[in-house]
C-alpha cells in the first residue's frame, strides 16, 4: 500500500521487542497515529534522536497490518530542549502531551484544532519564564511568541488559541509562568472539546452574573440575593449576552454543572473560589497576559487546582503527569 507523509508531535514512546519502539504522535492531517519506528534502538539507527517526545517531526507511514511503520523522520522543531533542563517546565510539558492524547482518543480521526493548539502551547512554555528566576534571566528569556489573542488573529481565527509558530505571532510583552502556560492550555483544550466552563454565567440556569466571594464562609450569612447590588469584591465577567437587568451573584465553582453557579443552584460540594482567580480563569482563556501576570500567587493556585479537577472530570480519567507539577 501506499504510504503518506504528514507532519506531528511525538507524544509517547514505547519499546517494541529488541530494537523497535511504538511512536504515538498527534499528526496534522490523520490525528493520532501509532506506529512502528524499526531498529530506533540500535546504536546506529537512522532515526537517531528524532523520534523522542516533544520533537515536531515530518515522517512518512506506510500503513502496516497491525501498526504502521514509519520509514521516515525528519525533525521540523525539538520542543524538548528549552524543557528538559527545567523541571517546571518539563512537567507541564508532559501533562501537556498526555492531555492531547486523552483528547484524541479515536486513532486516525483528524484533530487540527488540538494539533495546532499543542504547537501553540509548546512553543509559549518553550518561552515561559519562572517567576522564581532572576530578573536578569527573566529579562534575557522573554524574547518568544505570545499565545494567541482572544480575536484569533495569531492563528487563523481561533479565539483564545495558542499562535502557531509562522503565523506572525508577536514578540511577548510579559513573562509568563510554565503553570499559567498549562492551565491556559488546559481550559482551551477543554473548549476545543466542547467543554468550556460557564464563568460569566451561571452553569445551571443560564443567569448571568457576577463572580463573588461567598459570604457563608467568611461572615457566617447567606450569600446576597439577586439583583441586589455587590461589594467591591466584585468581577464582572459577563459576556452580556442576556438581559443585564436580571443577574444574580455566582458564589461557586461546581465542576459537575460546568462552571460558576449561583446561590439558587449551588450543589453540595462546590468550592468558593475568589472572585479574582475566576478572573484569572477568564484571562488565561481570552490569552489577556497582562492581567492574568497581575494576580497574585494564591490566586494561581487556586486557579490551577480547578483546572486540574475540571479537567480531569471530563476527561473521566486522571491526568498522571500532573502529580508531579509544581503547583506550590
């Protein structure tokens, strides 16, 4: 049969007998494939160091009786080498791998959104700098690619998605964190997929409403009512798609109602985010770095822990890379 070339992420590897190795890579004309790279493991292979997770490779398949067999390699980008000299880095990189492939789970069914996204993604945490780092590296190591802005102009129209690399991204004007890189990752993976968190309405009844922290927890009262006026704790996300004269307080997150909630349709165990770490969710989604490199690190953290559980909710599997994220 005749083989056919297309260019994709190395996602995993795996050993194969003596010398092979199963190549699973997210391609981007076939989606996910797996196939056989034969004699990768022999010290004279003509694979070399191509084939390894996070290279960006142009390969050529001949389709097999069981697996595919890839019978060329040529590398278009190593993602790989600005990450695994930083563990930070390294392992959200591999919770980002692992998560496109929990999001493609029909081999061979094209996935270019995810593809592209991935690109995207690898490329910023290439980028991404550590706030811990000196200013003098963070200075020196800020010179990449932004992620993609809300109006997908980076990216031939996708709104909030990762730039892919030649598409004119511009040149970055914040640091980012590699944990904010991932969260944000992680929340547009998730609406690629059809599973974006309602954050300026309420998930149940479809109110709009303003993120709020609870007042149950901090003053022992109830949470305010409807259409009554709110604190300067108070941030407005609402995308203003219904009437503005009938909103309510969102006062919860409830990962299995799709988002923010209001006091009438809380669940039990919902957690109480701060209004500003729904903020912070909103601007990792739209790619606003300016504000989402302004909130503070509770906050982050906050964020990160919802993402991860929201995430691996829909996914109805655990991502296992993410044990070993730095998420303190």
């Amino acid at each position: 049969m005749q083989g056919y070339r297309d260019d994709g992420v190395v996602l995993r590897t795996q050993k194969l007998g003596e010398a092979d190795r199963i190549i699973t890579l997210l391609t981007r004309h076939n989606g996910r494939v797996r196939a056989v790279a034969r004699g990768i493991r022999r010290t004279k292979s003509r694979f070399g160091g191509r084939l390894e997770p996070f290279t960006h490779v142009d390969v050529l398949i001949h389709p097999g009786r069981s697996l595919d067999v890839i019978t060329q390699a040529e590398v278009i980008r190593a993602y790989g080498t600005p990450l695994v000299s930083d563990y930070p880095k390294y392992t959200a990189g591999t919770a980002m791998l692992e998560t496109a492939e929990r999001f493609t789970p029909v081999e061979k069914e094209p996935a270019i959104r995810q593809f592209l996204l991935l690109i995207g993604g690898l490329r910023a945490l290439g980028d991404a700098i550590d706030p811990n780092a000196s200013a003098a590296n963070s200075a020196s190591a800020a010179n990449g690619e932004v992620l993609g802005s809300s109006d997908g102009s980076d990216n031939g129209g996708e709104p909030g998605s990762f730039a892919e690399p030649g598409t004119g991204a511009k040149p970055a004007e914040v640091p980012r964190d590699p944990r904010m890189v991932l969260d944000a990752y992680f929340l547009r993976s998730l609406t690629f997929a059809g599973y974006a968190p309602a954050l300026g309405q309420c998930a149940r009844c479809g109110t709009p409403g303003t993120p709020i922290a609870a007042r149950t927890s901090r003053n022992g009262g109830s949470p305010p009512k409807a259409d009554t006026p709110t604190d300067d704790t108070a941030i407005s996300v609402s995308s203003g798609s219904a009437d503005a004269n009938v909103t309510k307080p969102l006062v919860a997150f409830a990962i299995a109602a799709g988002g923010m909630v209001c006091a009438d349709c809380r669940v039990p165990g919902s957690a109480s985010p701060a209004p500003q770490t729904v903020a912070l969710m909103v601007a990792l989604l739209r790619g606003d770095w300016d504000e989402a490199m302004r909130s503070e690190r509770r906050h982050r953290v906050e964020c990160s822990g919802l993402v991860a559980a929201y995430l691996q909710w829909h996914l109805e599997h655990s991502i296992r890379s993410l044990r070993h994220v730095e998420r303190a």
